[in-house]
C-alpha cells in the first residue's frame, strides 16, 4: 500500500476526489497527510473531516528564502513517510533542491493540456488564441516548471460564450475524474497515460 501525502493551498476539490477514491477498498494507495503552505487553506478541514492528518508550513515567515521553507516542509511530511507526493493546488513553485528527492514519485495537475500554457492564466489564454478545446494534464513533478512526462490528459471543447470562469469549471469537473484515475494507476505502478473524452 503506497503512502500518499497531498500538497494544496486552497479549497482543496482535487484533494477530496484523491482521497474519496483512495478510501475505497481496491485502492493501491492511502492518503497519509494533507499539508498546505495557508493556514486558512479550505483543504485543510476538509481533508480532516475525511480523517486525514493535517499540518501547516506557511511560507511567507521565509520571505525569499525558499530552501529554508522546502527544508521545513520536507521536515513535516517526514514522520509520515509518504512514497508519493501529488500537488493539488499548491500555489509555490518548487525548486530543484526540493523536486530532485522526490522526482519519478511526485505527481502534479494542470489546468491546460501542456506542453500549452504552462503557468498561470491558462483559460485566458487558450481563449485569447483562439483555441478550440482545453483541458488539464497530470505529470509527474520535474525541476522544470510544469514539465515531465504527461500521465494522463482530459479534454474539453471550447464554446463560443466561453469566459475564462465558465471554461475553468468545466476544467475542473475533468480534473476530478482525470486525478483519481492517474494517481489509483500510477500507484499500482503502471505509467501508462489515461486520457479522457
């Protein structure tokens, strides 16, 4: 059974879609912790009313020092041994000095259908180019941001009426199918891509 620790620093939905289908029976995977850089993070109460242990490393007491901050959060996921890390919104970027202990075990999702889009803005963007579908990626977490080899992809058309805000929800809504099913494979030890209509 794959130990697994979440990163957020929100709301927490992709967290919940995680952690409902780990608790099911045939998961090869159990989530160990939640941890966010926010203590206001609404991930944070929902993932201890799923009986999840929770734990806080703000990061604005580091100011610009980002190696102090990834050293204390390495320190909080310690006692809890996780053999897989997966970003859920986590709004820090990580630096190599943090990536490289944890690549080919550390999985992140992203609101575009990269290579397109890396960073933020995405749905912005994909309309500003005219783009005729969107979608989100989960890949595994290499030092290079928004990189690493793609494990699974899901789709989405573009309307004519789309705002970035209504082409985000109906993002999101393939982020909760699109998550569950890479980590459940990926745990299992398959790296095969799952990709969804």
């Amino acid at each position: 059974m794959k130990r697994v620790a979440i990163l957020l620093s929100g709301g927490g939905s992709n967290m919940v879609k995680l952690v409902e289908d780990m608790h099911r029976d045939d998961h090869p995977a159990q989530p160990v912790l939640v941890l966010s850089n926010s203590a206001a993070a609404g991930g944070l109460a929902r993932a201890a009313a799923l009986g999840v242990a929770t734990a806080v490393v703000d990061h604005r007491p580091f100011g610009q020092d980002r190696a102090a901050f990834e050293d204390a959060l390495q320190a909080a996921l310690a006692p809890f041994a996780p053999d897989i890390l997966c970003l859920a919104g986590f709004m820090r970027v990580l630096t190599a000095g943090f990536v490289t202990p944890w690549q080919g075990r550390m999985l992140n999702i992203h609101p575009s259908l990269l290579p397109k889009y890396r960073g933020l803005h995405t749905h912005a963007r994909a309309l500003e180019a005219g783009d005729t579908e969107a979608g989100c990626t989960v890949h595994e977490v290499t030092p290079e941001l928004d990189d690493g080899p793609i494990l699974g992809q899901a789709r989405v058309p573009i309307l004519a009426d789309d705002t970035p805000d209504t082409l985000a929800a109906r993002v999101l809504a393939q982020e909760h199918r699109l998550y569950p099913a890479v980590l459940r494979r990926f745990a299992a030890g398959d790296r095969t891509p799952v990709y969804l209509g």
